[in-house]
C-alpha cells in the first residue's frame, strides 16, 4: 500500500485546497493530512487563520480524500510522521519548490501544480477590506512596526505623516510607502485608520483629530496625561464606532495572555502582590534622557509595568504612591510605583539610566509565577511554589519583536466590530492615564 502525506493550513477552505488533495490521494492509495495547530500557525508568522482548526479539519474530512486526519503542531514534526506513519510519498502545492527537498532522504517529494488564482490569503483580503493604514511620526520604533506589518494580512501602509514634509518624503521612500504628508487633514483623507508613534506630548491631540475625521487609531503609549483626556478619547471612540487601542504590545502578546489565564487559575491560590520591573539604559542624549517634561523612566515604561497590576488586581486600586530619582536636569532616570488595593498592593519600576532585573513576579497565597526579563513579550515563565521540586515550566510561541500580534489584533477589531473583549480595555488605559496624570503631579512637586 503507498503511503502519501500532505499539510496545510486549509483556512477558508477553497477550490485550491480541493484540488490538491484530490490530487495527492490519486498518487498512492492512502492519504494523511496534516493540519496545523492555531499556535504552529501563529508560530510560523501566519496570525491572521480565521477558521478554527475544528472547522478547518471537518472541511478536509468532508472531501472525502483524506483516509486520515492528524493535527501538525511544532517544527520538525514531517520527519516524525513520515517516518511514524511509513510514508512513501510526501507532496504539497508548487508554491513550496525546493522547501521540502530535504524530505527526499526519507522518501519521495512530489510538488503538485498549484490551482491558479485562488488562496487564503486572497480570500482574507475579499471577505475583509483592506485597511489603509497611515503612520504618524517616522521615529526608531516605526521601522520595526513596518516590517512585523509584513506578517499580518490585511493591512496596507499607504501614507506617511511629518509635519516636516522633507522627512516624511525621505521616510517614505526609505520604506517603499505610496504616499507621504506634512498636513494632517490631508494625510487623514488618504487612510482609513492610523498608527501614531510621534513624540509622546502629541499623541492625544493625533489622537483626537484622527478620531474626530472618522479614523481606527492604533497610538503608542501613553495616549493622554490625564484621566480626563484619556475618558475622552476612548468615549468619543466607543460612540462612534471607532476602533482605539493603546500600542501596550504585551497585552497582545500569546505568551503573555496565557500567563494571565494561568495566574487567574488558581494555581497560585489568591493574588496578593504583582512587582513588574522594565529598565533599559538610554543612550545618554536620547530623547527619553535629556527631555525632562516628556521623557524619563515612567512615561517610557510605566505602559508595560502597570499593565500586569491592571489585570490582575483590576483598576479599583486605592492609593498610589511614586518615588523617582532625577538626573541633573530634572529627568526621571527611575520610578518606583506603588499601587495599594484593598486586599493586595503591586509595584512598578521604571529605569532609563539605571539598570536591573527586568522581572515579572505575580505572588499568591499557594506559589507564585515568575516571568523573567523580556517578561513584556512573554516569550517564557515559571510558576513554582513552596516545594522547590515542583516547578511548572511555559514556553509559549513568539514570533518576530512582538509587534505582529498588536498590528493583527487592531485589524481584527477593526474587521470584527465589537465581537471580542479588547485585550487592553477602555478601562484599565483610563486607570493608568489616571495613575499618569498622578505621577505627573508628583513630578511637578517634585522638581
Ligand atoms: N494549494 C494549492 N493551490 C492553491 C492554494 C493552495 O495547491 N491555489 C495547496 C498548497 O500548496 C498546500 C495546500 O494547498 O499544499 C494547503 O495550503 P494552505 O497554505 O493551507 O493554503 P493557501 O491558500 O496557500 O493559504 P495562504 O494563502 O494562507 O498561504
């Protein structure tokens, strides 16, 4: 009896799809098909699969083609079922000429023409318009976002924003961007949705406007300085229809999701105290370490260490308490936050100019989890406990800087309306403009 196996994704089931397994069930007598895990999928930069794998596996079995039906969930695995399964033959569709030749020394690659004009990825695009995105800011961070933008489906950047129209031409044509502006209403017209990543006193009012011109905006942190500004925002948001997330990019993170259901489980009995730390040494005349009104350590990563508090503990904290050293000229170089709630407390601390271990620790009545350094993508933690035997290890999946999930995820509300709860609520980005406006208050007291 021949053996032959063949994978995929299969989302949006199509024609294609049929094709293939009709035609790789014709080259021996019994077919095995392997359909990929959500989590492999996201693993491999694929993050925007929109049927589940239960659906995407019963679409498969109803061809008929398949005589069985296994699931594909790490790298690596196609030797091990090939070899598992006593496989003769291995295909799957042209478009992977040459990726599977390594296959050969276990037994025979068979590329299968490809059904012209019809994918996945194009049926994405039909089903969902595609968002014309634009950036405001040409900034450090702004490169990064255009390549991870790469991996997620349904986005184009089409615009660039500078009020200095030089620079934006020069971005634009740096990154390959259509179009590029110095006048804000105009560069507004030419997108359906925006990503600000302009110097931190001028993302509310980006923010604003780009709301108020009927735009999804995507804003780096922190939109606003205060409570009010920030209700505002994410008021004028909600009764309008517009998508408004906060760029926090931990909050989209895999890894970090799952560390939250894992706290929330139980396993560590009641939460009692969270202590997120997040320092990186600025270069000294950076932006973050020379601008004493709009840089410093608690406005660059406040966003991040709050976060974990924020969900956890929730935004009823009662007292907030700051302590900040200042560098000559009055910047923050570091910040420790203080949150006090009715039956727990947490603790934030910031650094630019001073340096140490960038752990999450979320403290329980039964264990606790501990989240190390870069705790803010997630990539790994631990949850331990009084018996130091007993360690439970996660790794979750993590691809690319962190930044695909936040860019898919605001592409999804905007897709998707009101379906799913945003990860970062309306709510808890009030509460932390709310502890913002507070720390600057103990700034201006301060200084
Ligand atoms: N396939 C094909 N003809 C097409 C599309 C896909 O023969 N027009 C084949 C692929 O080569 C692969 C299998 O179908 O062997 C499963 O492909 P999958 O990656 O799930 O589908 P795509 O439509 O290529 O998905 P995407 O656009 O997300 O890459």
């Amino acid at each position: 009896m021949k053996k032959v196996i063949t994978y995929g994704t299969y989302d949006l089931f199509h024609q294609g799809h049929y094709n293939l397994l009709k035609r790789a069930k014709e080259l021996g007598d019994y077919l095995i098909v392997g359909v990929t895990t959500e989590h492999f999928d996201e693993a491999r930069g694929k993050v925007n699969v929109v049927d589940s794998i239960m659906k995407r596996i019963e679409n498969v079995r109803s061809t008929g083609f398949a005589d069985e039906i296994i699931v594909e969930d790490h790298q690596g695995q196609k030797i091990e079922d090939i070899q598992k399964y006593h496989v003769d033959i291995f295909t799957v569709g042209s478009d992977w000429v040459g990726t599977f030749d390594y296959l050969n020394q276990f037994c025979q690659v068979i590329y299968l023409d490809r059904t012209p004009n019809v994918s996945s990825t194009q049926i994405r695009k039909n089903n969902f318009k595609i968002v014309d995105i634009g950036i405001v800011g040409t900034g450090r961070i702004v490169p990064r976002f255009i390549s991870e933008a790469k991996y997620v489906s349904g986005i184009n950047i089409c615009c660039t924003y500078n009020p200095e129209l030089d620079s934006a031409a020069a971005f634009a044509n740096r990154h390959d961007i259509e179009n590029f502006s110095g006048d804000y209403d105009e560069f507004l017209e030419r997108v359906d949705a925006v990503y600000i990543a302009s110097p931190n006193e001028t993302h509310y009012d980006y923010t604003k406007r780009a709301l108020e011109a009927g735009k999804h905006v995507l804003a780096e942190k922190p939109i606003a300085f205060t409570k009010e500004e920030s209700e505002g925002l994410y008021n004028y948001a909600m009764t309008h229809g517009l998508v408004l997330m906060e760029a926090v990019k931990t909050a989209y993170c895999p890894g970090f999701q799952q560390l939250l259901n894992v706290a929330k489980s139980g396993v560590i009995g009641e939460i009692k105290d969270v202590e997120a730390c997040f320092t990186r040494l600025a270069a000294i005349d950076s932006r973050e370490r020379t601008d004493a009104d709009f840089g410093g350590s608690f406005l660059e990563f406040g966003s991040y260490t709050l976060l974990p508090a924020m969900k956890l503990l929730g935004t009823d904290f009662t007292d907030v308490n700051f302590k900040t050293i200042y560098g000559e000229d009055g910047v923050d170089l570091y910040t420790k936050v203080e949150l006090t709630y009715p039956n727990a407390m947490a603790t934030s601390k910031n650094g630019v100019a001073i340096k140490s271990e960038g752990n999450l620790v979320i403290a329980g009545t039964e264990g606790y989890i501990l989240a190390p350094s870069p705790w803010w993508l997630t990539k790994r933690f631990e949850v331990r406990f009084e018996d130091e035997n007993k360690v439970e290890f996660y790794e979750p999946p993590f691809q690319g800087d962190g930044f695909r999930y936040e860019i898919s995820e605001f592409v999804l509300k905007i897709n998707g309306g009101e379906k799913n709860a945003y990860k970062l609520t309306a709510k808890e980005a009030i509460a932390m403009a709310d502890i913002t406006e507070r720390y600057m208050e103990h700034r201006a007291q301060n200084i």
